[in-house]
C-alpha cells in the first residue's frame, strides 16, 4: 500500500471515527423514577401561595363581619410598623392582603359594613377604597385609551370617584398613611370626566375634609387656610407626603414611576430626576435605593418593548435592571428580557440571558429547558440539548417530561423504545396539566393495551 492510500484509510478512518462521535448519543436516557413531580418552589413562589391563602382567610372574616378580629390584626400590623419591626413597604404589603380583590362588587356591601362598624379604622376605610380602585382598573384592564368605550369611561368614573372619595376617608386616620397615598396616586389616573370650572377640585376636596374633621395633615398635602382653595393636588404631592412620612419606602415610588412614564403621557426625565434626589437625599437603605432603581430601569425596559418597539433595548435595560437590584425575586426581570430578546431575533443575547438565570440560582428549569432549545435549533448542539432537556426534565419541568416521553414512545434520539418509560414520563407532564402529554399518553395506553392483548392471544 502506498503512502498516498495509508494517508487515505487514515483520513477516512478520522472522518468515520468523527461522524460516529457525532451521532452517537453521550447521555444515558433518564429513568422516570429520578424525576421530580412537580418542580420545587422558589421562596418568592413560597411566599406567593402564602400571601394568596392569607388573602382567601381575610376575604372569609370580612364575608362574616368578623370586624373585632379584622381590627385586632390591622392594629398589630400597625403597631409593627410604628415600632419598626417591619418596612413601610411590608406594612403596605401586609395591608394590601385585606384587600378582596378577586370578589369584585360582591363584598363592597361587607366593607361599606366594616366601615359603619369602626368608623374610625383606617384599615377599614382604607380596604373599602382600595377595593374600588381595583374594580376602576379592572374595567379598563390593559387595553388603551382609544379601545376603551364612552360606557367603560362613565364606569370608571363612577368607580374612580368612589375610590378617591374613600381613599380621602382614611387619610387622616393614620399617622403615615403609605397605603392611602400610593391609592391616591393610582386613581388620579382612572379619572377620565374633565371637571366643571363649578366643580369643587380635588385638592378643595381633600383640605376641606381634613378641616371639616379638625385633623392636621402633612404641610405637602393640606396647605395653610389662606391659599385651600387655590390648590390642586397632583401625585406628586402625595408622593411627597409619603416620601416625609418614610423616606425608606419603595413602593409607592414605584406607583408614581408607572402612572407618569410615557405610556400614561408622562417622561421620563423627571422620574430620573426623583432617583437622583433619592440618591442624594442618604435617607434610603442601600438595598431599597438599589431596587427603586431595578424597578425604574425595568419599567423603561418594558415601555422599550411596548411603546417603542425595540425588544433588543428591551432586554439589555432589563439585564441592566437586575444587575442594579439582583435579589432572587427580581430574576422575572430576566425572563422577561430573555423574552424581548426571542421576539427580536436575538438568539445569542436570549442564550446569554438564561445562563444568566442559571448562573444565579440552581434550579431554574425554564431558563434550562429553553436554552437547551437554543442549542438544538439555532446551534445545532444536540449534545447540550439533550443535556438540558434532561435535566429540566429531572427538576419537573414539564414541558421537558413531555419531550423525553415522546423520545421514548418513538424510540428517537437515541433513546430506546420503552413504552413504559414513555408513559411514566409523560404521566408526569400531563399530571401538571400538559395537554400535549395527556394526548401522547393515550397513545401510550392504546399501545400497551395492544401488547397486552397480543400476549393473550399467543
């Protein structure tokens, strides 16, 4: 043999041994047995379901005019507040759980009721307004100004002025009132009717109550009697009153943020001009001023996508978002531009965001499952992606249950046919609700069936 024809064999050899490598599978096909049933929830999730019970058990007590007890918790999460065991954000989140929410119309009956019993209970009053305000926003849900109807407005308004009114009601019923004013905030921009020059204002409304009780409120809020009526108050006086009230509180800067950025007519320059003063100021923890500044950049991030139609600007502001207030409840914000950056093509920037995720917490099947998807179709690493798929699989994703129930159904991939193994899988997707498992899996049952019958027949 020449040298020509040994350099041949050994070329072909080279070329065989690679391609061999290439479709011969590196993984063993995972066992149904190994996998999780439902994937292990995060403390954010944890929390979630908690607060979600807590909201029912408060709904129940308020449907039985349970009033005494009501109370007795509202003054303990008050008194939390004041002793400063707890943040004026918890102390808003704490109270917000009373609020019914998914009951819609059906317990203002039960809440006018509350606030008859404790008239003086700023919990009471409180609820009841924040209740109206959710009925408002419910009306106009997420469609535009110019997809709501004359109908839906007049709706609003009627729901918006009884928010307002109500909402007016607490305000000098708690010494900082952070609840109330973030209310204020939000129904301002539910108001749709122009006011009549006869009309009295907003701010005429909200003094002359406050006198007509006798109660002082914050200097930003009820002015000096001599200019009361000339006086228009606007979410950024509330603001200002609650920022006197706790300086360290988020939330309801978060709440002016959304109702004054460019999708409700506003800018952002004088938003980005309130976090500046809040950096300056020193009166914010570090931990609160770094996520008021997450949820500004994520809050331009989502406007980037909705408004401006630029889903790559989108995901970078919502890395820059993360990176700014990287706490575990914030890697949604990560989702989301992982999202942005699927919609604008941007594969290496969407693949980069889920090991992002990755990197930050162990267990977070989604961000596996659809970076395992990246690398079967856009890298054409079928290596990593079964790699992901099973491992997604194995942490309960069921998306991933499905995919390797269906490997062994068909017998692809390099996964043996095991009807058994296909239908434990697959059990396992469809028992979280997967539709698609549940239509494979009765394939599945026909099959064994049919085995099972041929067995017999033999």
């Amino acid at each position: 043999m020449t040298m020509q024809q040994h350099l041949s064999v050994l070329m072909l050899c080279v070329f065989s041994c690679l391609t061999t490598a290439a479709t011969q599978p590196d993984y063993v096909p995972p066992l149904a047995s190994e996998a999780k049933a439902v994937p292990d929830m995060f403390p954010e999730e944890i929390k979630k379901a908690k607060e979600d019970a807590e909201r029912v058990r408060y709904s129940v007590m308020i449907g039985s005019h349970d009033f005494d007890n009501l109370e007795k918790e509202a003054n303990e999460i008050n008194q939390q507040y004041s002793k400063k065991k707890i943040s004026g954000d918890e102390f808003y989140n704490r109270l917000f759980l009373m609020v019914p929410l998914i009951s819609g119309k059906l317990q203002i009956p039960d809440l006018i009721e509350w606030t008859k019993a404790k008239p003086n209970s700023y919990a009471a009053w409180y609820v009841l307004g924040r209740q109206y305000l959710e009925l408002t926003m419910n009306i106009r849900g997420g469609k535009w100004a110019s997809e709501t109807s004359a109908e839906e407005f007049e709706e609003m308004d009627k729901y918006g002025n009884l928010a307002r009114d109500t909402l007016l009601q607490s305000l000098p019923l708690h010494p900082k009132p952070l609840p109330t004013y973030r209310g204020l905030i939000a129904t301002a921009n539910y108001m749709h009717t122009p006011k009549s020059s006869k009309e009295v204002s907003f701010g005429e409304k909200t003094c002359l109550f406050i006198q007509a009780i006798s109660i002082r409120l914050h200097d930003s809020i009820c002015p000096k009697p001599d200019n009361s009526n000339n006086k228009q108050y606007t979410q950024l006086d509330y603001l200002k009153a609650a920022i006197q009230a706790d300086p360290d509180v988020t939330i309801v800067y978060s709440t002016y943020f959304f109702y004054n950025s460019p999708r409700w007519g506003g800018s952002y320059e004088p938003l980005d001009e309130l976090v500046s003063q809040a950096k300056l100021s020193g009166a914010m923890s570090p931990k609160n001023l770094a996520q008021l500044e997450g949820e500004f950049l994520a809050l331009r991030a989502e406007d980037a996508s909705l408004l401006d139609q630029n889903p790559t600007g989108s995901a970078e502001l919502y890395i820059k978002a993360f990176d700014a207030s990287p706490e575990p409840e914030h890697i949604e914000w990560l989702y989301a531009g992982a999202r942005a950056a699927k919609k604008a093509h941007n594969v290496d920037l969407a693949f980069n965001i889920y090991n992002k995720i990755i990197g930050t917490r162990e267990g977070e099947h989604i961000a596996i499952f659809y970076r395992g998807i990246i690398f079967m179709e856009e890298k054409n690493d079928a290596a990593h992606y079964f790699a992901d798929q099973i491992a997604a699989a194995k942490l309960g994703d069921m998306y991933a249950q499905n995919n390797i129930g269906y490997f062994y159904l068909t017998g692809e991939k390099g996964f043996p046919l095991d009807l058994l193994q296909a239908k434990g899988w697959l059990t396992l997707s469809a028992n979280q609700g997967f539709q698609h498992s549940k239509d494979k899996l009765a394939i599945v049952e026909a099959k064994l069936a049919e085995q099972s019958a041929n067995k017999k027949a033999r």
